[in-house]
C-alpha cells in the first residue's frame, strides 16, 4: 500500500456533503476540459467514474472492469472527518506487499 513507507499512517474516514453534483464525462484532453477549472456554476461538486489510466467512462457501457469514482468538493466546509484509521502492517500483509514495513497490527478506532 502507498502508506506502507509512512511512520504512523493513517487513513481520515469521512462525511462528505456533494451538494448539487455535475457530471464530468469530458475527456481531459478534450478543447472542453474541467482539468483545472473551478466547480461548475450552479453546482458544489463534479463527480466522475474513471479506468486506471484517470479517463471517463460510462460504467454501463463500456464494460471496464475495473472502475474509480472521483468526487471533487468546492469547498472544505463539505467535509466531516468521522474516524481515523491507524495502519500497522502484518508480516503476513508485508509478504504479500514484499515492502520493509512494520511489523504490528493496531487499529484504533
């Protein structure tokens, strides 16, 4: 895991409050982008499915297997942490991962 290298990782769970939400389905090579652009007037957020490679696609209709939801807030006011998730690694997760991690297991929640 990406957090596998950090001291005392941790992941934030939390609320989020999309709001009115836009759907982005341009390409982000597209003359149309939102790549950089602030959110949408008369919406709070942009939602997104997107493949491995970070472009849109259709969930129903292009068949990709494996498929990522981005959800991009306008502001922080939007979200409400719940709970933080400490990560200690197993040696049976480190094998898995072949890293150089710690060797505990806590979750502290």
């Amino acid at each position: 895991p990406y957090f596998s290298n950090k001291n005392d990782p941790c992941v934030i769970i939390s609320y989020v409050i999309p709001g009115s939400v836009y759907p982005v389905t341009q390409h982000p090579a597209s003359e149309n982008t939102l790549r950089g652009k602030p959110i949408t007037p008369g919406y709070q957020s942009h939602y997104v499915s997107t493949n491995t490679n970070g472009y849109p696609v259709d969930k129903f209709t292009q068949g990709e297997s494996i498929v990522y939801d981005e959800l991009v807030i306008a502001h922080e006011n939007q979200i409400v942490p719940a709970f933080i998730l400490r990560v200690s690694v197993t040696s049976q997760l480190q094998s898995a991962y072949q890293r150089e991690v710690e060797e505990t297991y806590h979750i502290n929640i």
